[in-house]
C-alpha cells in the first residue's frame, strides 16, 4: 500500500479525509497542520518510514501520507488531482468555509478521496504521472523536514534555556573572581613597588656610608 492517509483541511480544521490503514496518525498529521504556513507552499515531512506530502494553497491545505518506497512524484500528482476534485466542489467556494466546522465535508468528499486513494494504489495514471514529472522538475521549493525535530523542538528549547541560564551564572561567577584578582594583583603590585622603594631607598644609604660614614656625619663635616 503506498498511500495511506490522505484529507483536506482549512488552516488546522480537517474538512474530510480517508484513511486506508489501521495505524493513527491522527497526532502526526494534526502536529503538521499546526506547522503549515499560511502562505502557499508544497513540502514533505518525514516520519519514520513515511512521507507526508502537501500542497497548501488558497487558504486550504491538502495532505496525504505515503510509504517510503512511494516517492514524491506519484503523492504530488494525486494531491494535484485531489486539489482539482476538491476546487470543483460546489461547497468549496461556498461562504460557510470562511471557518468551516471539523468533518464537514466528510459525507461528500470523504469517498472522493477513498476512490483516488483506492485508484492511485491499484493502478495509477501513467500519464499524470509524466505530467507531475515534469512539473515537479521545475518545483524548487519542496523540502524535506523531520516530524520528530518539530515534536521534540519544546524540549530542544527548554534545553537551551537551561544552558543559557548556566552560562550566565558561570559569566557572573567569572567576572566575580576577575575582580578578585585584579583586586589581588593591584595590592601584590603595590607591594612590590613599596618594596622597591625600601630597597632603592637601603642601597643609597649603603653607598653614602660608604663615603660618608654610618651616620652621614662625615659628608656634613667635609662641606
């Protein structure tokens, strides 16, 4: 089975859907609508051995989760062709999807996407298929992110906060102790130059006495 569940939504609301495997992905697909800019847009999320694909554009976002070996170009070509299904619905030009409830084209277009679900896993067109081929050439804009980064991007920040906290204590810890030692370092200078000082201060008297006696009484008697 390549696709497995596929729907359209307005904004984070899913209108209809269908899901043709036994597994909820129910969390998954309601993490990427949440994530879905409001600008129009085509990406693919992966999520362990799945693709999820979408085309989001005018307000409404179509989505369909594939199996690995699927690809991209026969997701993309279905969600082209889901798109156009859906556009023609009467009801999806309709005022009422302004802020439509949840579920409330289940009962209309829910088989539809159950009957292209049914007829791209059995025997997809060929030549749609070529046409998306050359139309998905020339789209540059459909990169690949990671579910599971976004599901545990919460936990990357609450990270980071704690770190950020850390090195701010170790930067006051820091600054505490530069102070200590210039504050340490200014008293050993001014030691040593006082020091100095007594030292200069013994030599010269050592080498007046020399000349002038101990007491420097000679020099005086001399002049």
């Amino acid at each position: 089975m390549s696709l497995i569940h596929a729907l359209v939504a307005k904004g984070s609301t899913i209108l209809a859907e269908h899901q043709a495997g036994q597994r909820d992905f129910s969390q998954a697909t309601q993490t990427i609508l949440s994530k879905i800019p409001p600008n129009n847009s085509k990406l693919t999320y992966v999520w362990e051995q799945y693709l999820f694909h979408y085309i989001s554009e005018g307000g409404f976002t179509y989505l369909v989760m594939a199996d690995d070996a699927a690809g991209r170009r026969m997701p993309f070509t279905f969600l082209a062709e889901m798109q156009q299904k859906f556009t023609s619905q009467p009801l999806a030009s309709s005022s009422s999807l302004s802020d439509p409830p949840a579920y409330s084209m289940q009962g209309t277009f829910g088989p539809v996407i159950a009957q292209l679900m049914t007829q791209y896993n059995t025997n997809p067109p060929t030549d749609e298929l070529t046409r998306a081929q050359a139309e998905l050439a020339q789209v540059k804009d459909i990169m690949v992110q990671n579910v599971e980064q976004i599901l545990s991007r919460g936990e990357r920040i609450e990270l980071l906060v704690d770190k950020t906290d850390n090195m701010a204590t170790q930067a006051t810890a820091f600054r505490r102790g530069a102070r200590t030692v210039r504050r340490s370092m200014w008293w050993k200078n001014t030691r040593i130059l006082a020091l100095s000082v007594v030292v200069a201060l013994v030599l010269l008297w050592v080498l007046l006495a020399q000349f002038c006696g101990a007491g420097l009484n000679q020099c005086g008697a001399k002049s």
